[in-house]
C-alpha cells in the first residue's frame, strides 16, 4: 500500500490535492473608492484624521493624544483659566474635556483647582512635568506640521490652516443645527 507521507491532502472528498489551499489563498485586490465617495467632503475629511492620528501615533507621541496636547497648549497660553474656558478654546465639549484633564492630572501633568471667583469652576495650571512634556511634544508635532505640509509652499500653508479652521467652524454650525431643511 503506498505511503501518504509527502502527498497534499485535500479536505473535500474527490478535490485534486491541494486545491483547498488554493482556493484559500486569495489575493487582495486594491480598489478605488468609488467616485460619489471621494466626492463627499466627509470622507476626505476621515481620511486625513486617520492619517493624522497614525502620523502623530508614530512620529509625535504614542501616550499623549492630540487633545491632550491642545489642552497642555491652551493651559500654557491661557494661565489660570477655568477648565470650561479652555474646552471652547481646543474645540471639546466641556464633559470630554473634564475627562481629559482627569486623565492628565492623574499623570502629573496638571493641577487643578477651584477657582478663587467659583467655587464650582477648575482653574488649570501647567505642572513641571506638564511644561517639559509640552516642549518636547511641540517640537516633534512641529516637525510632523513640516512633513504633514511638505508639498505646500510657505504662501500656502496659511491660506491651508485657514481653510481648515474655517471648515471646522462651518462644520460645528451645522452640527449644531436642528433640521437641515
């Protein structure tokens, strides 16, 4: 009787050996996203902030997120101010903002307390290790500004930060409206 060592097996009854692993390795193919899609301004807009969050995962820092870093950048500009003031600086609602600043007074990196004028108001203030985290954070963010812009002339790229913010503001609005009719 002769030896089934070294033969493929097929796993269905009368299938050529091998043809199983065959027809489970397929190929990916790369497809275009369709054109009413690339049309959308929303999509254009996920896909940058996928892009974003990757290149600052990797380049910036993997620990502190790009909100935390506004929020470090807001503190730094804005002493003393109370914790809601700065969530409508950095563009957060005030209930992801406090849970931001939790997070990052548990990591040393603020302080919070209550506000000499409201009791019921945070004040914010950078920590030492708040204000060493900033600086290296910014600089690499910086560069990633650079890399992110490269193709851009130095004319442009205002006229690109501009447009940006502007989009922001007008896509705030009519997420704040009622009925689009």
């Amino acid at each position: 009787m002769p030896s089934s060592a070294g033969r493929a097996r097929s796993s269905v009854v009368g299938e050529p050996a091998g043809a199983h692993e065959a027809r489970s390795v397929r190929r990916r193919v790369s497809l275009a996203p369709p054109a009413d899609l690339v049309a959308a301004p929303g999509y254009g807009a996920r896909r940058l902030y996928q892009a974003y969050l990757a290149a600052w995962s990797r380049h910036v820092d993997s620990v502190l997120t790009g909100p935390q870093f506004a929020v470090l950048s807001a503190v730094r500009a804005y002493p003393e101010a109370d914790q809601s003031s700065l969530a409508g600086a950095v563009a957060l609602d005030t209930s992801t903002m406090a849970d931001v600043c939790r997070r990052m007074e548990r990591r040393g990196l603020i302080n919070r307390a209550e506000s000499p004028h409201d009791a019921r108001a945070k004040v914010l203030t950078l920590t030492a290790d708040g204000e060493h985290a900033l600086a290296e954070v910014n600089r690499r963010a910086r560069a990633l500004d650079e890399a992110l812009l490269a193709g851009c002339t130095d004319e442009e790229r205002p006229r690109i930060a501009t447009l940006l913010n502007g989009l922001g503001e007008q896509w705030e609005a009519v997420a704040a409206l009622e009925d689009l009719a």
